[in-house]
C-alpha cells in the first residue's frame, strides 16, 4: 500500500455514531476504506448525558468500521456541537521585536497563542481560534501575511468557545473507548469541508447542517469564516412533534416522517391517509397524510426562523454581508421532502441540498454521500489534513531546532518509559508537540490525570 497516511473521521451525533476511515489516493480525493455504524443512545442536543451508553456505541461504530476496512483505529478526530457553544470576535495584536525580518508562521503562531489566553467566563474553554483578516503597521485587509515585513501584526479573530465540561465528557467516552484523540474539530465546519466549494465560500454562503439533536450552522464570506452558531432543536424535535400529535410511538413517528413526511402541506390532498398499526390488539390509527405535513412544517419553519436570525444578525443584509451562493442545506435533516422550497419561501435566498461527494473517490460506495454523512466526511478530511501537516513539521523540524529537539526526545522517551503508554508513533511525535494544537495537549494531560 503506497499511500499509508490513514486518518478516522469519529461523528458522536445524537441519532448516530459514525466512524469513517480513510485515506487520499493518488488524484487527492478522499477513498473511505471503511465505515461503521452505530445507534446513539447516550447523546441528547449534541452533548454526552450518558457515558455509559456513548462508549459502548463509539466501540461499536469503530469495531465495525475496522472489520470492513480490515484496518485498526488508534487515533480520531471529533466533532462537538451541543447548544454550549459560542462564538465571539477578537481583536489581538504583537509588536514583533525583529521588524527587519519578515513575518512568518511562528509569528502567526504567537499571535493565536497570545488570544488562547482570553479570560473566558467560568467552566468555559477555547476550541478554536480562526483568523480572519491581518492587519501590518497600518495596512488593512491582508489575507496572508507571511513574507511581508512588519513591526506590528494584528488580527481579526473568529474564536469559539464550549463547556469544559462536556468537552471533557467527549474525551472521557473516547478514552475509555480505548482510542487516543488526535483534534477536536468543530462539527459545522467539518461539515463545511465536505460539502462547500472555495467559490461558495467566496461569494458568501450559509451551512444549514440538520442533525438529529441540534442544526449547526457556518457562515464564510471572502473564503473567511465569519459566523457559527449552534441551534438546539433538530429532526429529532419534529419526531417528537409527530408522535404526540398523532398519539403513536416514536419508531413509528420516525417511519412517517422519512417515508411519508414533508415540510410543505398543500402538496398533500386531504384523500391521502396511512394507517398505522395499533399496539396490542388496539385497533389501528389512520392519519392524513396533510395532516402530518401541518405538524412537520410548523416544527420546520420554527427551525428555520432561528437559523434565518441567526444569519440576519451576522449582517447577511447588508451590502457587505450579502450571501451571493445563498443556503446550502445538509445533516440527515436536509432530506426531508419539499424542505428546500419552504427555505427558500421563508429566507428569500437561494437554496440548494450539501452532498459530501465533492472530495470522494469516484469509485465511493453511494450511500457515502448522503447529506447525513457531511459531518464524519470532513472530520476524515480535517483529519487528513492533520496527518499531512505533522509529516510537514516531522521534515522540517531539525532544522528549526536542533538542540531543544534532542532535549525533548530523551525526556519524551523518559516519560513513555514511565507510563507504557505511550506507542513508539508517539514518541517520535513528542518533539513536535508545538505543532498540535494546545487545546488538545492541555486535554489529553487532563485525562490522564483524571484516571
């Protein structure tokens, strides 16, 4: 096998654990080498509430994705959402103390260590710090900075901020799963990777990504990312609606709503009706079809409403703020019938339906690109694309620090001497720690400690 660089995509969604393995082939698409799959039961909105449950379902979902793909997980890249995240804008600067020389990544570097530092309100904890635009001495709206001489690098930040607590939670189940977590990744835009072009991302688009417990959303303009937030309601809610408003059990409702459901009633006579079987001996319940469709789309529309002032707040009307690509809908939610009519109905925006098929391999299997698999494609990607950039570090590491790095080898090696942890990969990792991201450094030590 020319290509060994494997990365697994691990999705903890609240109706399903996904776990997706995978690797680039040679035309740089994305060839999933297997998948598994698994009912969650432990997550409620996006967020663990039951340990126990989680890691059995994560060791399911992995168990089978390693026996189709005849390959053994050790690392994964999570995604987290839940109605626990936040977003803020930051502005940061440094003054450099060599302004002779040009600016380069270590530069951006501290500058993104220096916003890790932000004080955040109690219990919470940074996730991701996203530049946007980078401002030298006085010159605005510079996309790339590195090269350019400077004596004062700014920038304009994107951060996003979750709860210690139920990131910690994730870490826990993934522990205890006995995997090692390699990042944490957003999941909207994980989901973003996968299904958005540059072009879209350029003109201005909106990520409306339906799960089952939460619909996360992500907004670029210009290439940036600009906006996430994470809404707490999500297909599970308009099953939940359906079974107390035609008194059936969920499994029931769940059925109806996939085979039967769509979020545009007038596309339903009043003639058509389903009959469903009554528990028991009870005598079976006949629903019309229109009357199903009243209950989704008002449940919809209260989705879409939240999102759609979400997106307002963002500025989307204003000149600068305009979304030209418009909404791209995707997460299991995104293939309920008639659902793209009704969001372009209430937003007025162009509408179209994310399909994850972009960065796959021609050859996929085609279940893989539906909008339900969005998020664990791009944590595969973001994966992926981690795997690339430690190789990168691992190149050109010995140069940039020569002696430190023998330094930090022996003691990496001390300490995984002391803890049979530690696999032989990890060791040879231990030098280039600078190049993973704190966040997930500050974590691991924490669940170590915790055991």
């Amino acid at each position: 096998m020319e290509n060994n660089k494997i990365a697994v995509g691990l999705d903890i969604g609240t109706t399903k654990i996904v776990a997706m393995i995978g690797r680039e082939n040679e035309y740089g698409k994305l060839e999933v080498l297997g998948i598994g799959k698994a009912k969650s039961l432990g997550v409620k909105r996006g967020v663990v509430n039951n340990i126990t449950q989680t890691i059995q379902s994560i060791q399911q979902a992995v168990d089978e994705a390693e026996s189709v793909s005849g390959q053994k997980i050790e690392n994964v890249v999570v995604g987290i959402a839940g109605q626990h995240i936040r977003s803020l804008h930051h502005s940061d600067y440094i003054t450099r103390e060599k302004a002779e020389e040009v600016i380069d990544a270590n530069d951006i570097e501290n500058l993104v260590n220096q916003v890790h530092k932000l004080v955040m309100l109690p219990g919470e904890e940074i996730i991701h710090v996203l530049p946007q635009e980078f401002k030298v001495d006085s010159q605005p709206d510079i996309k790339e900075p590195i090269g350019m001489y400077g004596g004062r690098l700014e920038a304009n930040f994107h951060v996003v901020v979750g709860q210690v607590s139920s990131i910690r939670n994730v870490g826990r189940c993934i522990k205890s799963a006995g995997l090692n977590l390699s990042d944490i990744t957003l999941e909207p835009l994980a989901s973003a990777s996968a299904v958005l072009s540059q072009e879209e991302k350029e003109a201005g688009v909106a990520l409306i990504d339906i799960g089952g417990g939460t619909t996360d959303l992500a907004i670029f303009k210009d290439g940036i990312i600009r906006h996430t937030a994470v809404i707490p309601f999500g297909g599970n809610v308009i099953t939940e609606d359906i079974k107390e408003g035609c008194s059936i059990i969920e499994k029931q409702a769940e059925l109806l709503k996939i085979k039967f459901g769509s979020a545009w009633p007038g596309e339903n006579k009043e003639t058509e009706i389903v009959s469903i079987p009554g528990l028991r001996g009870r005598e079976p319940k006949e629903i019309t079809l229109k009357n199903l469709s009243k209950i989704i789309h008002a449940r919809v529309q209260e989705i879409i409403e939240h999102v759609y002032l979400e997106i307002k707040n963002y500025g989307h009307e204003t000149q600068k703020g305009k979304l030209i690509a418009g909404i791209v809908l995707t997460g299991g939610g995104a293939q309920l019938k008639h659902l793209r009519q009704l969001v372009e109905y209430i937003t007025g925006m162009d509408v179209r339906i994310g399909y994850p098929n972009e960065h796959l391999a021609g050859d996929s299997d085609e279940v893989l690109s539906s909008p339900a698999f969005a998020t664990a494609v791009g944590l595969l990607m973001e994966g992926l694309k981690k795997e690339e950039s430690e190789v990168v570090a691992v190149e050109e590491a010995p140069e940039v620090f020569e002696e430190p790095a023998i330094e930090e080898e022996k003691e990496a090696i001390e300490e995984a001497q002391e803890e049979k942890e530690l696999p032989a990969k990890e060791k040879s990792k231990s030098i280039f720690e600078k190049f993973t991201k704190r966040f997930t450094e500050g974590f691991k030590e924490f669940l170590d400690n915790a055991e």
